[in-house]
C-alpha cells in the first residue's frame, strides 16, 4: 500500500503529532538518551514518521551530526540514492580522512561520476561508509536517521546495515522507521539485523477511539458529533491517516451520512486502499459489495443474496489482499475497514440499494433484514416503516440502543407525513434511545429538528427535555429552554411534571441549593401522580430521596420506601437516577458496604444487559467507591479507569468520573495522576458551573494532596469543600468524606485548634445520623490532636479504638490508616520513652532517702521499640492486604528515616517563644540543635514541605527572618 507525499505530514513537528504515542515515545527517547537505537514499525499511515520526526527533532539536538536519508517507492531503484541522501553533505568533511581506495570507491558511487558497484568495489564501499561513520563520530555523536526503510535502495540498505552491525562501541545511533503490515508480522527482523546490536524494535498500533477523537480536535475537526467520530475511528482501524481524511472529508460534506450508511470515503483514501480492486472480476467485485453492505457477512449470507461463486470469488479478492484470510472461520472479514467502506462508497447508488435488497431476504435476524430493507428503499412506506419500528424495539429490548437509534431514525424517514405514529414521534424515541446508547450529540440533534417542525405540545416538550438532559451537568448553557418548555407544557401535569423535574436538577447543580431541589422534586412527583405518569413519579421521588439523604434530612428513609413501592417502571427501577440507585447511596452513608456491593453490583449487570451508558458509567463508580471503601484498591482502581475511559468515550460523566479516579488513584495507584484527576475534575466543575461536583472534586484533590505529602495544600482544598458544603446546606458528613483528612492536615501544619472544631462539628450531625465509620475516623484525627497537645497516652488509647471499629466496619483502608497513625506514634512514644529512661537515677535515690518506695519508672526503650517495630509490621500488612501502594510508601519512609531521637524540651530561657504552637516550638528547638529540615522532618514524622511551612510562621511571629536568628535568640536567653 503506499502512502502518496500529499498525504504525509508536514516536516516541521507540532506537540500533537504524537497523541496516542506517549508512552512509545519515552520509550524511544530512553533508549535513545542510554545510546542506544531505535526502529520503528507498523502498516501504512499508522504514524511512524511522525513519531521519528518528533524523536529526531528532540534528540537530535543532543547530536553533533544528524544524517537523514527518507527513500520513496518511485526512487527505490537508483542505486545508492540513500546513501547520498546521508553522506553527500558530509563527503567533503571525511574523504580526506578515508584511506585512497575507499575515497574514490565512496566519491564514485556519490557522484555518480565513475562505474562503482556493490559487485566491483563492493568491500571498498562497505569499508568506506564503516570509516566515514567513525571518522564523524570521533567528533561528537552521530544520529542516523532513516525512513521508510522498505524503498531503500538494494545497494544503499546493504551498505548501511554492514556499517550497522559494527559500530558497537562507537558513538552511531540508528533511529529508522518501516512498514510492515499485520501485528503478527516478523517483516522488521530483516531491517532490525541490519541495525546495530540492541536496537530496540517498536511497533506501532491503531489509536482507541479516544485518541482518534483527540487527534481530530487537534487538526480542526472537533465538532463532529461523537457518533461520527465512533464511525471514523471504526472505519479507520484506528489509523491516524485514514482517521483524518474521513474527518476531513466529513467536515468539508455539506450533508452527513444518513442513518444506517457507511461515512463517504473520500476519492483520495478510495485510490489508496482499492488500488487492486481492478485486478477482481465484475462478479467478484459485486460479491465484494453484498459483504460489504452486509454487517456480518458469511460465506452462507453470500449464497443466500444470491452469489453462487462466493467461495471462489473470496478466496481471488484473498489473493490480492482485500479480504483476510481465516481458514477455520465462517465470516467473510475485510483486511481493514476502510476496504469494505470505500468499495461500499465507489459503488453507484442502484447497485447499493440491489445489494440491500437481496440481503433483506438473505439475513437471518430480523433487524438486520428491516434494515436492509430500508436502505433498498426510497420515498414513504408505511409497512418499511413500521417493520423498522418493530426492529427497534427488538434490538432496544436486546441491550443495543444505539442500533434502536439508528432504526428508528430510519422508521422516521419512511414514516408517511400523515402516518401513526407520527414523524416527529419516532424521532424522539429515536433520542432517547441515543441518550441510552450515550450518542448525546445525535440526540440533541434529532431534538432540534423536531423543535423545528412540530406543533404538538407534548412533542415540543419531550424535545426541550432531550436538549436539558444532553447538557448534563452543563445545565447552565440551557437555562434559556425552561421558560419555553413551561410555556408549551401549559397546564397538561404531565408535561409540567417533566419540566419541573429537571427544575430540581437545575436547582441543585447550578444553584447548589438542595432545599429548592427537593422542593422542586416533591412537586414534580405529584404532578406526575396527577397526570398518571408513572415513570416521572418515581424518578422525582428518586431524586428527592437521594438530595434528603445528602441533606441528612430525616425524611430520608421514607422518601426512599415512597420510591420503591410497587408499582415500579422498570426503565426508573435500573436507571442511575432512580430509586435502586438511591438506595444504594443509602447503603454506602449508612456502612451497609456488603448490600451495597451487591445491590450496585445487580444494577451494573442489568444496565449493561440494556445498554445504557450513562448508567453504566455512573454504577462502575458506585462500585468503584464501595471497593474503595472496603480497602479493595486494586479492583476499585480498576473499575474507576474503567469508568473514566467510558465517560471520556461517550462524553458522559467526566468530571465525575475523573473525581473518583483520583481518590482510587491516590490510594492504591499513582499519586501525581491522582493530582492531575482531580485538578481536572475542578476546573471541570468550575467550568460547567456544577456545584454538586465541584466539592467532590476539590475533596478528592484535598486527598491526594494529602497523600502526596502537601497538608497545607489539602487544607486549603479542604477549607474550601467546608465552605462549599455548608452554602449548599450539606450536613451529612457521609456524603464526601473529607472532614477526617481536613483535621489531619490542620494537626501536620500545627493548627490543633481548627483540627478539633471540623471534629466537633462533624461529630455532632454524625452522631444524629448514626455514622459509626465517620465518628471513628473522627476518633482518629481527635487522636493526632491530643498527640500534637502532648497527650500520648490518651492518643493511642484513641487510636487503637478507631482502628479496632473500622475494621469491624469493614472499612480496609480507613483501618490501615489508622494503624499507621498509631505505628508513628509509637515511634514518637519510643522516642519520648528514651528521654525518660535516661534521666538521673538521683530522684530515685532520694526517693529512697526518705523511706518511699521507687515509682514504677518508664518503659524500657527495648519494650517501646519492640511495640512501635510491630505496630509499623501490621500498618504495612494492612496497606498490603488493601493493596495501598502509596500508604505502603510512606509507611517505607518512616522506616527508611533514621531511629528517632528525643524531641529535646524547650529551654526554659525561650519565654519569648511561648507564643508558639506545639509543633512550632518543637521544630524551632531542632533547628537550635542545628538540624536541617529534612532531619526534622524524619525526627518529626512530618514532610519537608511541613517543615518549611511551620518554620515561616515561627518567623512571622518572632519578627526574625533566618534560623540562625532562632539560634541567636536562644543563645541569648540562656545569657540572660
């Protein structure tokens, strides 16, 4: 297959030219930054040269020389053409450097000016191109840059790999790029032992869909629908080449494909891919057709269409590459997608609708002969139609809503402009079941149309309500909607119901005020009962239940038994925003994880079953966050990614998908792309103007924050999801979680005070809605606050109950951290255990002086160290049996720190720093001992970060401004 120069990139490399090759490209980069080299390889298009562009671009200005050589098909037959591509510029630099011979053999077949040849001075050449490379290389480091490998002249391609194979020890990198075709495919073995020994071979794969999408915004093409984009990456394999030219043909066509149809292949990729197609006969070329229309075409499909010679016929276009070849399989594959949709495209119009209709009557599944026989069939037909209708509901009730989408757009077409049920009506059902299949773009679009042609109340309002709920959480951008769907729903209950309905999701997402949202939801609920509207009934009774059990309302569990009784709509009984999913959210506040994992476990079945991904994405996070909060972070992690790579697919549910990543992520992943989530997460929810998500999001990033080391960071994330939650009239402090870690990281930046008054305060509404996991991880953080007070004693008393709670609780992770906060303690303790035992043994003696009997003495330092040792063995199996690798981390600092030392006592001479904090007085005093901040930190148990944060207060408060005023302050005390 080749690739025509007009298609190929530019020369100068953009950023974006290597989307989807992140990781390829750092591997390239490290090998070629050890010295070593690098081959590229993979099919036609698929981004070879643009990745070697970027990785010559920037390497290469790390070598002193960089020779380039980019052969052509056309040009593969002139000897040593490549060669003068890499030495011509260079021959006057090392010819006076080559002995005679190899000079004259190497100037001749350079110029072109003598008779050389590979049978004449073959060993001559070999030879000079081998000194020619090291007589560069005792200069500097040389980069080789080659492409397409595969047109390289015979002579040149042999020259080059003898030079390859023997300048191991010589600073020559190879960095090269070749076709091959199938991922099976060893056809780079032959370049890469041409290449010098431990040349790293990358092959390069199709782009997923996400990055296609990327790729296409990138190049001016993002605001194709998702839909479409969905086709292109389908129809283009992947290949960033093929992907473009669709989306650029796409974006230049004045009329989108209509439903059902494959995308029109533009006239340039049709030349490249069908380039053999007339090496195929006229009936080979027709059977090639009838499979391409076909959705699963089979050798028995062809017959049944009606082509006799299909065998015979596939097994030519086999031969010539267009047709993969599995001998044990009965379906008839293309050997790439683009194949079938170009050939589909060249064909004229009559024989397209001919090879549909014989596949109407050959296809065995009901859908695909309804759909076939549509596309056979042009203008208004009342039977195609509702036989298309009928296919909808089957492939609806089989989980495949998108392809519902699709047909009963196509029922719309042929419905009668007088016809029952209307146009204007299967469309909207047609939307619906794309906001099912999560093609929100399609919907919307769909919705507009209607809005255009209909004058029916009821089909105006059920379009407006399509457009509110494709915004998601953008409700913002659609305010102007809800005044014209309340003007077209009148005084019908049934239409207001709708719209009042998602009046309460307005209130709460843009105005964050749940008390309008649950008084909106109330109302729309009753409205529904009046109108006899089953379905709306329960979705708001849904919605009312799940804004009470965040408000820590006490109507709560009544609105969520309204919400489950009988009758139920099966469509509201898995719907995320349903009554199933209330009660999940009930389970997980209320500690209930293990009917929580199986309710949401249940849900997530039934959804996939069905096909809805909107509710797929949301049950995958409630189950990602019921495994998170069993301690199980490798699987939460898990479903998390998994969630977050369906929202980014089908654009549903990003921000908080993205949020919950984070949170798994920064428990049992990667702490730096938890941070990277989360900020995303933020500017997403601030962009969108969601409140409801923007706390979430900021509590997410609090918690990273916080694992990653940065407590002053999460204080200031978590301040603000305090403030937040309190405007919006949150009270249950099940709902995010965060009040434990704000407290934590207010003790580690020394502010006790504030730590216990987000305790107080979360306690008392935990203790009014019975929140047995908060209140102990309350207890928790309460204990690092009576430790920073100097209470030791009463703090592992604390903590050991906190952990002993969660983990009947069966909260994993919580209890983990627990156990690792009593395991720093007792670090401490052993250290204060140490100052104790080394005091002077006169008390004793005087003690005994005076007839009183010894006081029972402190712990011996061996006993402390044997306790605090097994206190940091059981946080470490707990963050392991969680799979906690960031809190396993840490809990391997602790231990790598040095053995901790006495905190020496304030002198009694710095009266002057009073004034200060717990930690502060305790950092200002080592740092009088001269200890730097990182020994601080290890003696303290806190960050460096931390360090550096409490000794700029020390300062403020002082009026000083560097440690050695600390120290010169307390030297004059002491003289004093």
């Amino acid at each position: 297959m080749t690739v025509r120069r007009d298609f190929q990139e530019p020369a100068k490399c953009r950023p974006d030219l290597v989307i989807g090759r992140e990781e390829l490209f750092a591997g390239g980069r490290e090998q070629l930054a050890s010295g070593g080299s690098v081959l590229l390889h993979g099919p036609a298009g698929i981004g070879k040269s643009t990745v070697l562009r970027a990785l010559a671009e920037e390497y290469g200005a790390t070598a002193r020389t960089v020779l380039r050589c980019s052969a052509t098909e056309s040009e593969s037959h002139l000897p040593f053409l490549a060669l003068a591509d890499l030495l011509g510029l260079v021959l006057d630099d090392v010819s006076g450097r080559l002995p005679a011979a190899q000079r004259t053999a190497l100037e001749s077949a350079l110029t072109g000016r003598g008779e050389s040849s590979l049978q004449r001075d073959g060993l001559a050449l070999r030879l000079a191109v081998l000194s020619a490379l090291r007589a560069l290389a005792a200069h500097g480091p040389v980069l080789v840059v080659a492409d397409d490998l595969q047109w390289l002249d015979p002579a040149s391609a042999e020259l080059l790999g003898f030079a390859a194979r023997r300048l191991e020890g010589t600073p020559v990198q190879l960095l090269c790029a070749v076709r091959t075709e199938g991922p099976e495919s060893q056809e780079y073995d032959r370049h890469l032992r041409a290449c010098p020994p431990g040349t790293l071979a990358v092959r390069l794969g199709p782009l997923s869909r996400a990055q296609v999408a990327q790729l296409l915004d990138h190049r001016g093409h993002g605001g194709l629908p998702r839909s479409t984009v969905r086709e292109i990456h389908r129809t283009s394999g992947g290949n960033p080449l093929f992907a473009l030219e669709l989306g650029r043909a796409l974006a230049d066509s004045p009329t989108p494909p209509r439903p059902g149809e494959p995308l029109p292949v533009p006239t340039s990729l049709r030349a490249l891919v069908l380039s053999r197609l007339d090496m195929l006969s006229v009936e080979a070329r027709r059977t090639l057709l009838v499979a391409s229309a076909g959705a699963r075409p089979t050798s028995a499909l062809l017959h049944a269409a009606g082509r006799d010679n299909a065998e015979a016929e596939c097994a030519q276009a086999a031969e010539l590459g267009l047709l993969a070849t599995e001998p044990d399989a009965p379906a008839v594959r293309f050997a790439h997608p683009l194949i079938s949709a170009a050939l589909y495209a060249e064909a004229p119009a009559h024989e397209r609708r001919a090879a549909h209709a014989a596949l109407s009557t050959a296809a065995s599944d009901p859908i695909e002969r309804a759909r076939h026989l549509a596309l056979a069939t042009t203008g208004a037909d009342p039977e195609v139609a509702a036989r298309l209708a009928e296919a909808a509901t089957l492939a609806r009730d089989r989980g495949a809503p998108s392809v519902a989408a699709q047909l009963g757009l196509l029922a719309a077409r042929h419905t009668p402009a007088d016809g029952t049920p209307s146009q204007e009506e299967r469309r909207l059902i047609a939307a619906e079941d794309a906001i099912t299949a999560g093609e929100v773009d399609l919907a919307r679009d769909i919705a507009r149309e209607v809005l255009i042609r209909a004058t029916v109340p009821a089909d105006r309002v059920r379009a407006w309500i399509v457009v509110i709920d494709t915004a998601g959480h953008t409700m913002a951008e659609v305010d102007a909607v809800f005044p014209q769907a309340l003007a077209d729903a009148g005084d019908d209950p049934r239409l207001l119901a709708l719209v009042h309905y998602q009046l309460a999701w307005r209130a709460l997402i843009v105005e964050g005020d749940f008390t309008e949202a649950r008084a909106a939801a109330a109302h729309a609920a009753e409205l529904a009962a009046r109108g006899t509207d089953r379905r709306t009934e329960l979705l708001a009774l849904a919605f009312q239940a799940q804004t009470e059990t965040l408000m820590g309302h006490p109507d709560a569990p009544r609105t969520i038994r309204r919400a489950l009784r009988q009758p139920q709509d099966p469509r509201v009984a898995w719907h995320h925003n349903g009554a199933g999913s209330a009660r999940f959210r009930w389970l997980v506040m209320g500690d209930q994880l293990a009917e929580a994992r199986t309710t949401v476990t249940a849900l997530l079945r039934e959804v996939r079953r069905r096909g809805s991904v909107e509710s797929e994405v949301h049950f995958l996070r409630g189950l990602a966050e019921t495994e998170l909060r069993a301690g199980h972070c490798g699987r939460a992690l898990d479903l998390a990614r998994e969630s977050l790579r369906l929202a980014r697919d089908s654009g549903i549910g990003e921000t908080a998908s993205a949020m919950l990543t984070s949170l798994a992520e920064a428990s049992g992943g990667d702490v730096d792309r938890a941070l990277v989530l989360a900020r995303e997460a933020v500017q997403h929810a601030e962009g969108d103007g969601d409140q409801m998500y923007l706390s979430r999001a900021l509590g997410a990033l609090g918690y990273a924050q916080l694992v990653a080391g940065d407590p002053a960071g999460t204080v200031r994330s978590l301040r603000r999801v305090r403030s937040l939650e309190l405007g919006l009239g949150i009270t249950d402090p099940a709902r995010g979680r965060w009040q434990g870690d704000l407290a934590e990281a207010l003790v580690r930046i020394g502010e006790p005070a504030e730590a216990q008054d987000v305790i107080d305060t979360s306690r008392e509404h935990a203790l009014r809605l019975g929140r047995e996991s908060v209140l102990a991880v309350l207890d928790r953080s309460e204990a690092l606050v009576r430790a920073a007070q100097g209470d030791l004693d009463a703090a592992l008393a604390q903590l050991t109950s906190a952990q002993d709670r969660l983990g009947k609780l069966g909260y994993g992770l919580e209890e983990a951290r627990a156990a690792f906060a009593l395991a720093r303690l007792r670090c401490r303790h052993t250290a204060e255990g140490v100052r104790r035992w080394r005091e002077p043994e006169r008390t004793e003696v005087r003690r005994a002086e005076h007839g009183r009997a010894p006081a029972t003495g402190p712990v011996a330092p061996e006993t402390r160290a044997n306790t605090a040792s097994a206190a940091v063995d059981e946080a470490t199996r707990l963050f392991r049996r969680c799979r906690a690798l960031p809190w396993l981390r840490q809990v391997e600092e602790v231990l790598a720190a040095p053995e901790p030392e006495p905190v020496p006592a304030v002198p009694a001479a710095l009266d002057a720093l009073d004034s200060l904090a717990a930690m502060e007085r305790q950092v200002a005093a080592l740092v009088m001992e001269g200890a730097t901040n990182r020994e601080i930190a290890a003696r303290l148990f806190i960050s460096v970060k931390t360090v550096e944060a409490t000794l700029t207060r020390v300062y403020r408060k002082l009026g000083i401004r560097s440690r050695v005023d600390i120290v010169r302050l307390a030297a004059g005390r002491r003289a004093h």
